[in-house]
C-alpha cells in the first residue's frame, strides 16, 4: 500500500459487554423491545465503549475547507462563507454551534484548507494548504495533502480522547463540498452522478446540469469510475485523494482514529456519510461503531447509507452540514444509555415478569 502512514486497526466492538446490555434490556421493567430502538442503541453504547454504562460526554469537531473545483460554477456561494461560517461556529452563531450549544456538547472548528484566514483565535488552524485543486481537471491533493487530512482528522479524534470525551461528532463547512461528496459516491458505488447529485445551495436548473457534468468529467479526468470490483483500502484513500475534499479526509480519519480509541462516532448528513462510506471502504470494523443521525434530503444519501448497513435515527428534511444532526443524535443517545442505567428491573418494582409476552425478537429478527 503506497500510503504507508494510513494504518488504521479498529477492533470488532465488544461482543460480551453488547450481550450484557441485551440481557439487561430483558430485565428492565417493560415489554423487551417497548423502547425500540433506544434498547438497540444502548447496547451498541457498551459495545463500542466496553463499558456497560459509560460517561458520554460530548464533543464536536468541524472540519473546514475549501474546494478547487469552486471555479467550474457547480455553486452561486462565494469561497469566502467558508471563512465566515467558520468563524460564526466559534461564536456560537452558526447552526451548529447553536445546536451544540443546545446538547451541552464541545464544539472545535478546525481550517484544514480553507482559502481564507479566519480572525477568530478560536478556530484551530491546520492548514494543509488554501483549497484543494479543480478535480475537473486532475486530482485534488499530493498523496502527502491526503495523507495529511487523515493524520489532522486522527489528531483530533485523540484530542477528544484526551479531554475526556466519548460522545462524538464530526462536520464540515467548504464551499463545493456537496460537489466532490457526489463525485466520492459515484466512484465507490458506480452510480452515475444525476442519480446522487442534489442542488445544494439553490442552483438553477441549467447550473444543476452543469455541476453534474463536472462531476462527471471529474470522475473520468482522474480515472476513478467504479469498475465493479471491490474497493480495498488503498483505493477508496485515492479515490478520496483524486476527486474529494480536505475536509472529508480528515472526516474519514477522525471516524477511524474515534474507533480505534473505542468512542461513538455520530455521523450527520451526506458529505459526513460519504467520509463514513470512505471509511468503512479503509476498515470494514468501524461501521458498527457509527450512529447515523439523521436522513438528508441530498438525493445520494439512501445509497450512502445503505451501504453502509445503516438506518439513521430520524428524518427531519435536513440538509444544511456542518454536522448538524450530531448533536440532535447524541441527546437521543444519551437517553438510550441513561434508560439501561436507571431504569428499575421487574425485580426492583416487584412485577412478576412471566406476564410479560415476549415476541419482539422473534418479529424483528430479520432487521436485527
């Protein structure tokens, strides 16, 4: 493998502490399976964390950069709201930093490229360099620029590992990011671009073509077109490498690296989804590590996610970014993990539990 510093080794999540937060979910006081998918979520909790009833704070981390391929005109939004939306996350003005703010969650923004400097010392500068390149035209970063973006998003996830923080999120602010997010699919799935692409920010419809066939002639321009065989390791970093996005690099290592250190990765929209998708394409562990919070409205999400084996928490007609479902997610989270840590047993409430007919595991079998 030529990207020799990108080893990630995620191990299976822990198997025994899954079962053990089950068989509590059995003897809580309620029909098993009442809380639906509440019960499911606070296993896969112990299950990642190893732990039956974990600390859960919270943190969020935005990854901001910029994107060459800005000048074919796939949006009307100028390269500057990079910088201005970065800066508002840190003063608690954007979506996210409102939403974070909301859940009592952490929020870092780190520039890993955007094309401005923002005046805001809050925002973590890891400047790879001032946007990518046009990936109409050849690929969007050296194999040093990706390998880079993985190490900042694998920092970053050790950062939050050392403040203590389990529950975690990742997203991203980069004009042109929808762009290179539908490029990255079409590559890993073989679907062609008008299948997944999405409008993004208010394109017209003659500008909606054009940002198709960039994305098409992207595609052929680095020789990434799914050939339908499998997609290894070494792939999918230069699949993201040719035709993604600073910002999705690093996502894709914060996830992995969030894995390896045994914490809930939270995934928000499409652009998170298609890093998550990169991700599990790198090691195949990680996607039962991931929650996915919400379903966006981008029209590649469905094929993103079912890809990944996953079904997202909720569907609120979402499709800003910036990681905006996460700190939705994580208070939905924090209640499945609260439920299996206080709620009484039939025991503690004296209910004889024979009363109780359990049949949910036999009806949802085929789901689980």
């Amino acid at each position: 493998m030529k990207f020799t510093n990108l080893r990630f080794s995620v191990p299976p999540i822990d198997g025994a502490r899954y079962e053990e937060a089950q068989a509590r979910q059995h003897q809580l006081a309620k029909p098993f399976g009442a809380l639906g998918r509440l019960e499911l979520l606070s296993a896969q909790v112990a299950g990642v964390t190893g732990e039956l009833f974990p600390s859960l704070a919270k943190a969020m981390v935005v990854f901001c950069a910029d994107n060459g391929v800005f000048e074919e005109g796939v949006t009307p939004i100028g390269q500057d709201v990079t910088m201005l939306q970065a800066t508002n996350m840190t003063m608690g003005k954007a979506g996210i930093g409102v939403l974070s703010a909301h859940a009592g969650a952490k929020l870092m923004v780190v520039d890993v490229g955007m094309v401005q400097d923002s005046p805001s010392v809050a925002v973590i500068v890891r400047k790879i360099r001032r946007g990518t390149s046009n990936i109409a035209k050849g690929p969007a970063m050296s194999e040093a620029e990706c390998e880079r973006a993985f190490a900042i998003g694998a920092e970053m996830a050790e950062k939050c590992r050392d403040q203590g923080f389990r529950l975690v999120g990742a997203g991203e602010m980069g004009v042109g990011n929808t762009t290179t997010s539908s490029a990255i699919l079409s590559a890993l799935t073989g679907l062609p671009p008008e299948k997944i692409t999405g409008k993004g920010a208010g394109l017209t419809d003659e500008a909606y073509a054009n940002k198709i066939g960039v994305i098409a002639r992207a595609i052929e321009a680095n020789g990434v077109a799914y050939d339908g065989t499998e997609i290894d390791a070494e792939r999918a970093i230069e699949i993201v490498r040719r035709v993604g996005g600073f910002d999705i690099a690093a996502m894709a290592g914060f996830y992995l690296r969030a894995a390896e250190l045994r914490m809930l990765p939270v995934v928000d929209g499409f652009i998170a989804t298609a890093a998550a998708l990169v991700a599990a394409q790198i090691e195949p562990n990680v996607s039962a590590y991931f929650v996915l919070s919400h379903r966006s409205a981008e029209p590649g999400y469905d094929a993103a996610a079912e890809m990944l084996r996953q079904k997202p928490l909720f569907d609120l007609d979402m499709r800003l970014g910036e990681g905006t479902g996460c700190p939705l997610a994580f208070q939905v989270i924090e209640a499945a993990a609260r439920v299996l840590r206080d709620m009484a047993t039939f025991d503690e409430c004296f209910i004889d539990d024979s009363v109780v007919v359990d049949n949910w595991e036999d009806e949802n079998e085929s789901e689980a």
